[in-house]
C-alpha cells in the first residue's frame, strides 16, 4: 500500500483521510467523497492482489452482490472503482457506507453476552441473511469479525466471498474460503453453495455469542476436520435464564446435515418470539390498536317511557354497566391479539349489540309483551308492536313500528348508504383484509418481521381516523411507509403491489 497515503485522490472523487482497519486481502480507509460531500468507508485491495485480474473481479463481484441489498443490517455498498496509478499499478477499491462502531469480535472478548442482547443480535443478522437467499446471495464467511455493532443495530460486513446458490464453493485451486471454526461441515467436501451454510455460521455465531466459545475450536481445515469427524454434539449450551426455544433453533442451525437446519426467515421469527415475553406489553405490539367503527346503526334518541302495567321504564344505564356489557361506541380502543381475525369479524355485530343496548327503547317493544313479558329468547308471533309514547314525549324519527323478533332496525335515511368502493367494504372489513395480507407476508418471508410490526401499527392508526380526512391522510402514509420499504428490500414487489392497492380500498371505505 506504499502508493496509498492521506490525501491522494482516487477516481478523482474519494480523497483519503485515514486508514481504519486492515485485512488479509485489503486495507480500509475513511475517505471524502467530494461529489457528494460525505465522508465514506473505502475498502481497497491489496496491490498486489490487484495486479491479478481474478481478484479484482473477486471484488467489483463483491461490490455488485453487496449493492443488491438495501437492508438496515447489511453494510451500504455506493461504488466500485478502479485507477492506475504513474507507476502501471492499479489500485481496486469499494465504496462503502462508514460505519460507527466495533465489531462484534471485540466484544466478545470480554466474555458472553447477555442472553436477549445475544438473541436480538441473532436475530438481526437472520433477517440480513435472509434478505441475501432471497436474492440468490450466500454469503459464506459470517463471523464475528463481519458483524459490526453500530447504534442503529447489527451490519453485517464483508460480501468478498460471497457466491451465488448453486456456484461450486471451491475457488480455482481447490481452496476453501471462509474461516474454519464457522464453515459448515458440508463445505469441507465441496458441495454446491447453498443457504444452509451460511445458518450453520450463523448457529456458530449465535452459540459463541451465549457461550463465549464456539461449539468446535479450529484454527485450521485439519483441525476443523477432526473436530467435525469425532461425530460428537456440541457442548450444552448454558446462559443464565436462556429460553429453552433458543437453545433448541441454536442446535438446529449447527446440524451436520443442510436439510436439518431452519431457513434464516424461521431463524429470525424463532429468536423474536423469544424477546416477546421480555416486554409485558409485546403481546399487544404485533397487533395495531383499533377503534370500532363510529356508525353502525343510525342514532337513536334516549329511551322513552314504555305504557304498559309492568311499571315505570327501567333505566338503560345499570344494563349498560353490567360485566358483560361491551363498552360504549368510541368509548376507548381495542387491542386485537392472537386471534386478530376472528375479533375483527366480530367488530360489527359487538358494536350493533352495544348500540341496541344503549338505545333500550329499541329492545323493550321486542322483549315486552303485555301484562307478563316471556323471556327475551321466545319467538313471538302476531301484530308488529308499536312503542306508546307519552303526550308529553317529542315523537321520535326512529320509533316507528316494526316486526316483531327482527334484530335491525328497518333501512331508512339514515341507515342508508352508498355502496362501497369495489374490494372496499365496511372500515373492519378492509382493515381486516390488510391484517390478513400482512400476517402471509410475514410468514412466507415477503414481509420483514419488524415491517410488519410497522404496518400494523400504521393499520391502527388508519382505523381510528376521527374523519375522512384524518384517514386519507393515514392511507396516504400508510402507502408512502410500504413504498420505501418496497426500495430497500424488506418488502417483495408482490406484497407492495397488494398491500397498495389494500391500503387504496381501506381510504374507500365508510368512516
């Protein structure tokens, strides 16, 4: 690197500042970008690997599977470029995002960590993994050494041997790449690239993290080799408090046989679930806060006194306030949790049951049935009932007669309403449909687990709109979120184009 020095000017664009670190294969320099006036990380390679054409492919490779993903846990690649210098020697060099900081490597050595700073670890670099597969990227050398603790999180460093599925894993020569206590056994035979060796790094990476060692101790292949060839299981895994669950994905990640092992996507929902019970609200978290809608049936008056021997009318508000009794309309929000679904369909019938039960006068003319009134559940059969009203009592718009035993009020003004937009349905119902689309996202991998969490979020203020403007403005952002999560990977073009159009039919709906 003797042709390097603070600033030089490379590409006539990056000015180099400082060196910040050193590798096997490269130098790492934080340099100034003077076109757009910021200050980045340039990872450029050793001179005389540049002078080899097969390296410099190695790394603009680097350079160009890097760049593919946009994910908050994966390192920001900008560039790649290359220049020759008076003497004949070129000099490679990748422009990254520069990074606040340590590595995970370092703070190893100050021994384990902590089981839920271990596991949120995890589980972002199985989410930064799983955002590679997607994309047909392996990344092949997860270690300590790649995982730098920034404080927006874990960024996973270090593309440069990274492969698509299926390439053979071997370079050129025979060799392996990748560092022995973390390759997978299956790579010691040379079999094809595949995912499932990058979940055994990260099984090795996750077991370090609780134990402050890794489960086979191996500077070199040969060690490595008999280490694996013994057949014997890793050692327990013992961390204060660890979650049973945690252990067992751990193990699982560290089987010998690729098949055996989760997807980085499970990986990642596996350590999660875990870190819920943490929080005594998590429960709630995954699930937005709704509002039952504000009209159902159409607005009754108070109750007039019913003429009839059984006595004065009886006052709405000791039914209302009885344990069973759902709270009034607007009155507070619902959390919707495990069994989201099934409570959103219920939304309406929960809220047309409140309403009936605030307007008694509604209810008494179906349940009262001369001198002694039969039971609330008898079929009646006759006449419709009409409610007497006193002479003194303002005749009111909704009291007219009805049949009796019918459980909703006749269609008028103002229960009457234009028919929703095709797709669009009532507020639960669109909402409903998001929830659901959001929840197979989720699982099948398209939606990022934390994205999701967002957009539900987003959902529940959407439904408590207070009008239509409010949820115009709530869709609008609610859109806008699902976009640039669109841009930066965690949520595939598929998803986007459905959640959109969801979101389209909820500002649709009636408020």
């Amino acid at each position: 690197m003797a042709t390097l020095h603070a600033g030089r000017l490379l590409a006539r664009r990056y000015r180099l500042i400082d060196q910040i670190g050193a590798g096997g294969m490269s130098v790492i320099w934080r340099a100034r970008d003077e076109v757009l006036d910021r200050t980045v990380a340039l990872k450029v390679l050793a001179p005389s690997l540049a002078a080899d054409a097969r390296f410099r492919d190695m790394v603009r490779e680097e350079a160009r599977s890097a760049a593919q993903l946009v994910h908050p846990h994966v390192t920001a690649v900008h560039d790649y470029g290359e220049t020759l210098a008076p003497d004949g020697s070129i000099t490679s060099f990748v422009v990254m995002e520069l990074l606040a900081g340590e590595e995970l490597e370092y703070r190893l050595t100050e021994g384990p960590l902590p089981w839920p700073d271990a596991v949120e670890i995890g589980a972002q670099v199985a989410e930064a993994l799983a955002a590679a597969h997607r994309l047909g990227i392996v990344h092949r050398d997860i270690t300590p050494a790649n995982v730098m603790m920034t404080p927006v999180g874990a960024k996973v460093l270090d593309f440069g041997i990274a492969t698509h599925i299926g390439a053979p894993d071997e370079d050129e020569d025979g060799g392996t790449f990748g560092t022995p206590a973390y390759v997978a056994p299956e790579r010691l035979d040379g079999a094809p690239t595949q995912p499932a060796t990058d979940i055994y790094s990260l099984g090795v990476l996750l077991y370090e993290m609780l134990t402050g060692r890794v489960p086979y101790p191996a500077d070199t292949w040969e060690q490595l080799g008999v280490a694996l060839g013994t057949g014997a299981a890793p050692p327990p895994l013992e961390a204060p408090g660890l979650p049973t669950e945690v252990a067992r994905i751990c193990l699982r990640c560290l089987s010998r046989e690729p098949r055996d092992r989760p997807t980085a996507h499970h990986v990642a929902l596996a350590l999660r679930d875990q870190l819920l019970p943490a929080d005594p609200q998590a429960a709630t978290m995954l699930a937005p806060t709704m509002t039952l809608p504000s009209i159902v049936c159409p607005p009754e008056p108070p109750p007039a006194p019913v003429a009839g021997p059984a006595g004065p009318p009886a006052a709405a508000g000791p039914v209302a306030s009885t344990p069973d009794a759902a709270p009034p309309v607007g009155g507070g929000r619902r959390h919707v949790g495990a069994d989201r679904r099934r409570r959103l369909v219920l939304v309406p019938v929960i809220a047309v049951g409140v309403v009936v039960v605030t307007g008694l006068a509604l209810l008494l003319p179906t349940l009262t049935r001369d001198a002694d009134p039969p039971p609330p559940v008898a079929a009646p059969t006759g006449a419709p009932t009409v409610v007497a009203s006193t002479p003194a009592a303002a005749p009111s718009p909704t009291a007219t007669p009805r049949p009796r035993g019918r459980t909703r009020p006749t269609p008028s003004a103002a229960t009457t309403t234009t028919p929703p937009a095709p797709g669009g349905g009532s507020l639960v119902e669109a909402a409903s449909r998001i929830d659901q689309l959001i929840e197979a996202g989720v699982a099948d991998g398209g939606i990022r687990v934390d994205v999701g969490t967002d957009l539900r979020n987003l959902l529940g203020h959407a439904t408590a709109a207070g009008g239509r403007g409010d949820l115009a403005v709530a869709v609008r952002r609610a859109r806008d979120k699902v976009a640039d999560r669109q841009r930066e990977g965690s949520i595939t073009p598929a998803y986007a184009r459905q959640l959109d159009t969801a979101f389209q039919q909820l500002g649709a709906t009636r408020v």
